[in-house]
C-alpha cells in the first residue's frame, strides 16, 4: 500500500475521531421526545451573540426606562407639593393680613382657579365650627372635607401631600394647614388646598405608551445591529475556517498566517499552524518509513527468489541444495532481526508499554557487553577498552541492547589500528552519562539531524557492512526516551564520532 494511501487513511482516522467513532453504536434517540430545533444548544455563535445583545440591550433600555419614568414622576409630584404649599402660605397671607375682607380670599379661591385653564387647582377655607367659609366652585361636589389629610400646624409649611382616587377616577393630590384669622391669633381657619393630577396621569400613560412603541423599534434596531455585528465579528473565524478546509493532507506545507488574523484568534492560529507543522513531519516520516521498508524488504526477498530460482533452474547435488539453504538461513536470520527491531520500536512508542527500572552498576554492565563482543574486537585489531564508574535506574535488559547496538556500530565503523572507549561520568545536574567513543572516519554534519531515523545509512552506497538494517540508532533513541532519557551523536569527519546516552537523576 502507498504512502499516500496511509496519508489519507490517518487524516480520515483523525476526523472520525473529531466525530463519531466507526463501530460505535449510534446514540438511541426517544421517539417519543421530538428535536427541540429552537433549543439554545443548537444555535449557532451568531444567534446567540445577537440574542444576547439584543437581550441586553433591552435590559439597559428598560432600566433606563424605569428610572427616567420614576424621575418624572417624583419631579412632578414634587412640583406640586411645592404648588400646594405656595398656595397655603399665599392663603395664610390673607387670612392673617385682611382677615375680614373677603374679596381677596375670593379672588384667590375662586377667580385664580377659575382662570386657569390646564392645571385644577382648588381652594376651600373652613372656621373653627367646620363651616365653610368660602371654595372653589363645585370643589364640594368633587372632594369633601374629610378625606383630606391631617393640617398642619399654624406655625409650620406642609411637604407631605397626600393622594386621593375619587369614584370618577379623577386622582387628586391634597393638602391642608392650619392658619390664624388676624394678627391676634383669638381665631383659626383650617386651609385645605387640592390639585387635580389626572393631566398628569394622562401625560404619564401617554410617556409610557411611546416608550412602549420605541421600546419595540429599539429591540428591532438592536436585534439587526447585533446580527450584523456579530457577523462582521465572526468573519475572520470563518476566513480561518475556509484557510483550514483548504488544507488537504497533500497540502500540508500549507500554513494560516496567525499574523493576519484578530488578536482572539491568534492562538487558535498558532496552535493549528503546529499541529500542521507535527502532522506534515508526522506523515514525511512515514512516507520515508514506508519507502526505506520497502526497500529494506527488497534487498532479501530479491535473494531468496534469485537462489531459489537458480537452484530449481536444473537438477544439482545435495551440497549445492545445502549451500542454497544455508544462504536463504542468512537472509532469513537478517528478516527475522528486521522484524524483531521493528516489533520492539512499534511497543516502545505505544503509550502503554512499562519498563522495569533498577539501580544498577553502569560500568559492570558495560563490562558484560565487552565480553561478548572481545572475539569480534580482536578479529578486526579494534581495540576496546571502558572507564569510569555510576550507577543508572535502568532495566538492565534494555541497557544493555542500548550499549550493544552502539558499541556494534563502533566497531563496524572503525578501522584496524583504531580504539573504541566506552566510559561512564556523572553529570551537573546528577545525571549520569555512558559515552561511546570511536575513532573512525566520523559522520558528515549534513547527516547528524537524521542519524536516529529507521533504515537511514549516512553513507549507504559506501556501506562495508551490508547486513546491517539501519534500525540501531533508532532503537538506542526510543529506549532513552522510555527511561526519559536522550542520546545525541558528536562527530567530526576524520577525527570519529562519540554517543552520549544521559540517563536522568
């Protein structure tokens, strides 16, 4: 299967992780419960945004609403009271300075009153023996003596008016005070004023009305500003959305440019742009996986098939058909390793694969490993030799493996004559690291950055050691990484190569 196929088959994976998971049953939907279609849950960003806009909006309108309606009404009531009172002291004026002339208590109950026009004021004075002495005309008709509130003394001005609904319905604001009839004080007369509010009932009711009707444009107006708002604001999200739909897992290089958009949706951006960036080396490294398989796979299977096919082309001896299989055994033991490698490297990155540390003496385990490669060492005039001293939490299994694949290495890539030092040293920081050093011909820098990749060779055309399968280096890495540790290489062409594996403290 191509690599592009793998591709396509991992983005659609992805996606069907976003959604629904294949295999899963779907979740059972009541027969008996219709969709809400209108539940909140199913509204988009943009309804929502302009409903609670809108709805805020009106809040504010309406509790500006309330207040200037109750401002009103206390500035009006006020202004009332304070009229009453005016007329009271106006009233107590006369009584007090003309007591006995009654044209000028008539010219202020009954010809002021009857003079105005919009606003009903009325005026009624009452001895001491509860007759009355004067009113305005058909105030006794309209408001009786007794539903007025308690006077006031001679000696003080009334504030508080107090509120009276007839049968009618008319709405009146009263008060009343007490005043003298004459400088001498010997007699009282009981003042009771009163104003008709209905007017401005009636303005209040008509305030309220057009309220009412701005109040309803106002939630129109509101409402369409907040969706159109709310739309310009969401215009770069789906600018981005359409930048991320046009990427396609052969597109992966392409990138949303956080600096274009709004300052909210740079991280969204810088965060998709990396998982972009994760995913475009993700799917590189497997398509290079695939390709470097194939090809490792190759090279074997082609022999197998070339000495089969040679071997069945004519009758031969029983000791060719031996040598035949004993070189097929070869290529097999070579496939065999490949797969145990690959096998090993598919559990090391599985999350759930747990190692088994232990404290060990990093140096005797080194000496273990010498001991298995002297014969090898010796063949090829490679002399090898280990220093130092430290203890590692390690498996022991896996550290040595580790040490082996790169002592392996060394050793194929040094010449007769050269030396391979394998030394163990504590760290600044408490950790402790295992160097493997070789003085052979070293590694171009170009290769460096890909020397821990599966089936990379730096140099394959030039390789001496053929049946090598380019998974060591890889092996060391995902072993370190499993002890949370790292391993890098330091080479120099001509002058060999050093791996430092750093165990943590």
């Amino acid at each position: 299967m191509s690599s592009k196929t793998d591709i396509h088959r991992t983005v659609r994976s992805a996606s069907e992780a976003a959604g629904a998971v294949p295999g899963d049953p779907a979740p059972a939907r009541s027969l008996s419960a219709p969709r809400r279609l209108f539940a909140p849950r199913t509204w988009s960003i943009t309804t929502r945004l302009a409903f609670l806009y809108s709805l805020s909006g009106l809040a504010i309108f309406l509790l500006a609403a309330f207040f200037f309606n109750g401002v009103i009404e206390r500035n009006l009531e006020r202004e009332d009271s304070q009229f009453l009172a005016d007329k009271i002291n106006v009233l107590r004026r006369i009584l007090q300075e003309r007591p006995g002339e009654l044209d000028f208590l008539k010219a202020e109950v009954q010809w002021e009153v009857a003079a105005r026009h919009f606003t009903k004021y009325y005026a009624r004075v009452i001895d001491d023996q509860g007759r009355t002495l004067i009113e305005s005309p058909g105030m006794g008709t309209l408001i009786p003596p007794s539903i007025f509130p308690p006077p006031a003394p001679q000696a003080e001005t009334p504030v508080e008016a107090g509120e009276w609904r007839s049968p009618e319905g008319e709405f009146y604001l009263m008060m009343s005070a007490w005043s003298e009839a004459g400088n001498a004080a010997k007699e009282r007369r009981l003042i009771q004023v009163a104003v008709d509010e209905s007017h401005e009932e009636a303005l209040m009711a008509d305030y309220f009305w057009k309220m009412s009707v701005i109040l309803f444009f106002v939630l129109l107006l509101s409402a369409a500003a907040s969706i159109a708002v709310t739309r310009k604001g969401m215009r770069p999200l789906e600018e981005i959305t359409r930048a991320a739909q046009r990427i396609t897992a052969d597109q992966l290089h392409e990138r949303i440019d956080p600096a274009r958009w709004p300052r909210e949706l740079m991280p969204l951006a810088v965060a998709f742009d990396e998982m972009l960036t994760r995913l475009e080396d993700s799917f590189t490294r497997l398509s290079r996986f695939s390709a470097d398989l194939a090809h490792e796979l190759r090279t074997p299977i082609n022999s197998l098939m070339g000495e089969a096919e040679v071997a069945l082309s004519r009758v031969r001896t029983s000791a060719d058909y031996r040598q035949v299989l004993e070189s097929s055994l070869e290529e097999y033991g070579k496939l065999s390793r490949m797969v145990d490698s690959l096998l090993f490297l598919a559990r090391a990155e599985s999350t759930e694969m747990r190692i088994e540390r232990s404290r060990i003496n990093a140096l005797k385990e080194i000496d273990a490993v010498l001991e298995f490669y002297d014969a090898v060492a010796e063949e090829q005039g490679v002399a090898v030799e280990s220093r130092g001293e430290g203890s590692v939490r390690a498996d022991p299994v896996l550290f040595r493996r580790a040490i082996s694949n790169l002592l392996s290495n060394a050793l194929k890539f040094t010449p007769a004559g050269g030396i391979v030092t394998l030394s163990v040293r504590a760290g600044a920081d408490q950790s402790v690291e295992v160097r493997v050093k070789d003085s052979g011909a070293g590694i171009p820098p170009e290769h460096l950055p890909r020397i821990f990749d599966r089936f990379y060779r730096a140099d394959p055309a030039r390789s001496q050691h053929p049946e090598g399968t380019g998974l060591g280096l890889a092996i060391v890495k995902s072993i370190m990484e499993l002890h949370h540790g790292s391993v890098r290489l330091e080479s120099r062409p001509g002058l060999g190569t050093t791996a430092i594996l750093v165990f943590p403290p």
